[in-house]
C-alpha cells in the first residue's frame, strides 16, 4: 500500500508474473478472496491498482507475492525466538488443510473408542451388577423367640407390629402370636386346629387390617382336596373360623381390594378375584398335574403375581403373570427348593433357594429386571420361611439347625412305641436315608456341602463314595444280592447314576444323559434298573440298562419312586401330588396297569418297601410333619399300623430287615427360632 501512496509506477513485470484480479490473487495463494483482501489491509501485501480504473481493478506480482511472504514467516518466527522458518500461506496452505483433517480423523477415532469403552463398561457392569447392594447388608437382626422346640412358618403383619409363626412349644404344633418388642407370646389355637405344618407353602398370614392370623389348615388324615382351607383367628385371641374354604393359599393386594389365591385342585389353579371369593370364575394360570404353583406375591403396584413354580421338591423356580392373566414369565433360574418370596419394593425380590449342590436353603436376592441372583448371608444358617411387612423395611425369617440320626425299633404283632427304639451309634454327624443290606447298614452322611455314601458293618463306619458339592437324590438302591450298590447324584449341575461294588470298589457311571429324579429300584433279577427321569418337566419312569445302552421310557405318565414286588411281576411308584396327597399306583414289567388297592397317602412319604417274599407294602402314613409305619395288603387293602411315635418322633425315611422283625428310622430333630430383621429406611 506504500507504493500505492508514493504515486509511481510499480515496475514492468512480465505478463507470465502478473495475476490481473482478486479472484487469481487468491488461488494462487490458496485462500479465499475475503482473506487476500484482509492480508492487503493489515499486513501490507503488495497488491496494485490501475489508475485509470475502477476501484475494483486490482493486479499483484507473483515474486513479489512470494517475498512478501518469506518475510512474514521470518518476522513471526523470531518473535516465537525460533531460528527456523514458518510455512509460508503459499506453501502450507494444503498441509494446513491436511492437518486440520487429520485432527478431526483423530478426534472421531478417539471419539468412537471411547464409545465403544463406554457402552462395553455398561456392559460388564449390567452383566457383574457391579453397583448391586446387598439390600439386608445394614439390616438390624434380633431374636424374637428362645425356645426349646420348633418354629416355623413365621408372618408380619403389614404394619409390622406383630408377628405369627408356627411352634410346639406346647406339645403340639400351634399358631402362636407375639406383639414385636413386647416378649409376651400367646397360643391362638392351643392345640384345637388339626394339620398346621405344610413347609411347601406360606402356612401363616394376617389380614390386610392386621386384626386376623391366617393359617393353612388339614383335616387330619385329609385324603381329598376339600380338607384343606384357609382358616383366621383373632390377633387378640378368640376362636378360630374358617376363612377361605377350599383354598389353600392367598395373598391381598398392597390396597386390600383383591385376593390372589390357589387352590389345592391338580395344577394348583391360580385365581384373582375382590375381597370375596366367588365362583364361576375361570383361572389365571393353572399348571399341569403334578406341578405345582405356590406361594402367590402381588407386586406393589398389583400389575403382576408372583409364585414359585415347578416340580416339588427341588425343581422349583420364581416365576410371574399379569394380575389380568397372560403368559407366565420365568423370574429366577435356581432350579432347586425354591420357597417363600417377598418383595421389598418394586424390583428388589428376596426369597429362599438352595444352591445347587443341595445345601441349604438360603436367603436371596434378585433385581426382578435384571434377573441376577445374589446369596446375601454366607454360613451355616439355614432358613425355613421369609415375609415381609408392607413397606418392605421389616422382614421376619425363622432360622433352623436340624439334626439327622438313625434309630433302630424292633417290629412286634403290636404297634410300637417310641420307648423301644435306639440311636445307632455313628462318627457321622449327620446321617439320612438309610438301607438294610445282607449283613451291612448303608446311608448317607453330609459334611458342608457334599454328601457322600457310608456303610456300617460289625460296628465300623466306613466310607464308600465321595465327590465334591455332590447331592445324592434319594436314597442308595442295594442289588437282590447285597453285592451293588446304585445311587443317583447330581454334581455341578448334572445328574449321574452310579453303580459300585458293596465295598465302594469299581464305582462308575451307567446313565449321565438323563435328568435324573428320586431313588432308583432294582429288578429282582438284578440286570437293570428302574428309576424317575425328569421328561419335559415331568418325571417319569425309565429303564436303566447296566450294558452300555441308553435308558428307554418305561411308563409315560407321571411315576417316579418305584419299587418292584420281589417276583418282579409288577412295580409300584408315586402319582403326581394332588394338594397335599398322593395316589400310590402299579404297572406290571410290560408296563401295563396293574390293579392295586385305593391308596393315598401325604406328601413325604413316597418311600414303599415290599416285605421279602410277600405281597405287603410298608409305608409311612399321617400329616405332613408326623407319621408312622404301617403295613398294607397290596392284594386285598388290609392294613396295619406298626408304630406309634409321638409327634417329638419325626421320621423322614426308612427301612425293614428282609425278615420284617426290625426296622431303621431316620429322625429329624430340628432347633429353630424366629429373627426378625430391620432395614434401614432409603
């Protein structure tokens, strides 16, 4: 611009060097023309005008252009104090461009990784649950009840001020009440109501207003589904009265306006209705026969009914519905003794479960979305029932220790009391399903979370089989012989059926590609074995050949249990449970039906045992806690009754002498008591 000023001519260039406008200055520095003209006004890049023209008409040089721009780069590198030369707006302009690019290249990569971390690390979280809180980790436990008997099947009313939990603290099992706090307990039914104790359901609630205790009830020796209902008694105390004839569970809605309930038909059929039953309503959900649908959880915004589902005793899993019906919905995935579920608020599901070795059950947890189980405690607490108050801040557990031992009882023309029997002596602390072999007893012992198979000869234990966190399903099956042993274990997660030499030599797996259910039964003839196959969620019976081959169906209905008669014309095993009860039923080796005598008997007793050589079944009879041996006629339905325990006496399992003169029991003597345990409030 000084040249402009100056008035002269600016000297003649060659035509090849002059760039005649705005327009051609800019290309050839690679700028736009809005900067060209900026660079004119501020930096004083040589640009000329005719004078005879417009002012618009500009020309330029292109050396001097390019000297104007070596001494811009140098003026700028020696204030930056740096002895090299700067690009030049000629020569870096495309470089410029191309960095620019690359940063952005750069940044978008960086950008994408960082993505991509980001939505992997929700990933993992989700998947670890990483920010899951125990929801009982602050919880504030306290002792509600010290005594020396049993208790179980604890409630809490909604407001959390009372608690009700089953006890024999009088001698027989009654439904007792206790004020939280207060240390007073009262007897509600003092011995009055008949079968309380059903651990397979919630046995005890209270109504929405907190003014009834509500309690599963069976007419003793019920054998029909119409003897179970649902009875109350005041809170306060006063006589109790039916309360839902007919129905075997019930649940109110957070509101109290509607009741969820099941009765005790085939497949448990699942109702909701208002506060009054009422007939001709059609079910929401109801199983197939043999399955079964228990402890029924309204969500606290009634959208959804909880219930544990699936084959007793240890096929079992939480799953729920729609209050309006629908398709079910699988919530856990346990697979084992699932019981007692309760919401603590609207995602957060506790509930009891074993693991999968069998041991327990314990207390879980699981974020209803999720769908993540978390064990919360770790220890040898065992845990018999789980409610919760209204709000979910105050939870009641009962808490038990059982203890397992074998007793001997000799078998007289007269029932025998409990004053004949004796403990046998073992190393074992704990021993469970026991069988008389030739000149041996076997049974099970458990230590931790393995059980393993021991046999007692001439006064010495020893040990025949073990594996690590292995469940033995049922009971050992010793051969007609004495000589082998079968036994069915499930074992991370699989099920194998064993069979070993009596001494524990030569032990090895016949069947694995089976899911295997209760004890297996040998043929007279000692060449198979028969034995429950878990079919499309239904066990049935199978064959088990001992040669390599695979096991075939034998019958295709609901059968597991068997025992063969000592001809081996035909086989008895257990029916589907119906409420409470099941029908003992026969086929012959064909597998066609074989006429038996009407038999029904209480869940717990599945174990039948042919007397050797007769066509006599011995078998365990009475209520879901209590009962004794008694011996039926397969032929003309006479029966006998061989003991007569007391309810102190509960036996679980059992076996008689080839001779029938002596018999051994296996008795569960359980300590337990009710804890409560309270949350912290969000």
């Amino acid at each position: 611009m000084g040249q402009q000023s100056s008035g002269m001519q600016p000297p003649v260039k060659l035509p090849e060097d002059r760039l005649d406008s705005w327009k051609e200055i800019a290309a050839y520095l690679n700028r736009d023309v809005t900067t060209v003209q900026r660079w004119e006004k501020r930096e004083a890049m040589p640009v000329h005008r005719h004078l005879h023209s417009k002012t618009g008409s500009v020309y330029a040089s292109r050396a001097e252009l390019e000297a104007w721009a070596q001494s811009r780069n140098l003026s700028a590198a020696q204030e930056n104090g740096n002895n090299g030369l700067a690009p030049d707006p000629v020569t870096a302009a495309a470089p410029a461009t191309s960095s620019s690019r690359t940063r952005w290249k750069l940044t978008l990569a960086l950008a994408a990784l960082g993505l991509a971390l980001a939505i992997g690390a929700s990933l993992w979280f989700q998947r670890t649950e990483y920010f899951w809180r125990n929801p009982i980790a602050d919880a504030r436990f306290q002792t509600v009840t010290d005594f020396a008997g049993v208790e179980q099947g604890a409630a809490v009313s909604r407001d959390g001020h009372f608690v009700a939990f089953l006890s024999d603290r009088d001698g027989r099992m009654d439904v007792w009440v206790t004020q939280v706090g207060s240390g007073q307990f009262h007897n509600l039914t003092r011995g009055g109501a008949p079968d309380l104790a059903n651990p397979e359901i919630r046995n005890l609630g209270f109504s929405p207003d907190g003014a009834l205790v509500t309690f599963w009830a069976r007419k003793r020796d019920g054998s029909s589904t119409s003897d179970i209902s649902v009875w109350a008694v005041p809170t306060l105390g006063g006589q109790p009265k039916p309360y839902f004839e007919g129905v075997a569970e019930c649940d109110w809605s957070q509101d109290g306006s509607r009741l969820a309930y099941h009765t005790p038909g085939p497949g448990d059929p699942m109702f909701v209705s208002d506060s009054n039953l009422r007939s001709g309503i059609r079910p929401i959900f109801t199983a197939p026969a043999g399955i079964h649908s228990h402890f029924p959880l309204w969500s606290p915004d009634s959208s959804f009914i909880y219930f544990v589902h699936g084959s007793l005793p240890d096929k079992l899993d939480i799953w729920r519905i729609p209050s309006a019906g629908g398709t079910p919905e699988r919530i856990t995935s346990n697979n084992g003794y699932v019981t007692h579920p309760v919401l603590l608020d609207r995602r957060t599901l506790m509930y009891l479960a074993t693991d999968p070795d069998g041991s327990g059950p314990w207390l879980y947890s699981i974020d209803v979305e999720r769908r993540i189980p978390h064990r919360l405690i770790f220890g040898l607490d065992r845990y018999t029932s789980l409610a919760a108050s209204a709000d979910g801040r105050r939870l009641v557990a009962t808490l038990a220790t059982p203890k397992r031992t074998l007793w001997r009882l000799p078998i007289d023309d007269s029932p025998v009391e409990a004053s004949a029997a004796s403990q046998i002596s073992l190393p074992n602390n704990t021993a469970l399903s026991p069988r008389f072999g030739p000149d041996y007893l076997l049974f099970v012992s458990a230590t931790g979370a393995s059980e393993s198979v021991w046999k007692l000869a001439g006064g010495v234990s020893t040990e025949l089989w073990n594996g690590q966190q292995a469940q033995i399903l049922g009971a050992p099956a010793i051969a007609p012989d004495g000589r082998s042993i079968a036994f069915s274990v499930r074992q991370h997660g699989q099920a194998f059926l064993y069979v070993m030499q009596s001494d524990g030599r030569n032990a090895h797996v016949v069947a694995d590609s089976v899911d295997l259910h209760g004890t297996p039964a040998w043929t007279p003839d000692g060449r198979s074995l028969t034995s429950g196959v878990e079919d499309h969620g239904v066990p049935i019976l199978y064959r088990m050949p001992l040669d390599g081959r695979p096991p075939i169906p034998f019958l295709p209905e609901y059968s597991t249990d068997p025992s063969w008669a000592p001809d081996g014309s035909f086989v008895v095993y257990s029916g589907p449970d119906i409420g409470t009860t099941f029908s003992v039923k026969a086929a012959t080796a064909e597998a066609a039906a074989h006429p038996l005598p009407p038999l029904t008997l209480t869940r717990g007793a599945r174990h039948l045992v042919f007397l050797n050589g007769r066509r006599s079944l011995v078998l365990l009879r009475g209520e879901m806690e209590h009962k004794n041996l008694w011996l039926v006629d397969v032929e003309t339905g006479v029966e006998r009754q061989l003991t007569n325990l007391g309810p102190e006496f509960d036996i679980r399992d059992f076996d008689i002498s080839a001779d029938g003169r002596e018999v051994v029991l296996e008795r569960v003597q359980e300590r337990s008591d009710v804890v409560l345990l309270d949350l912290p409030r969000p």
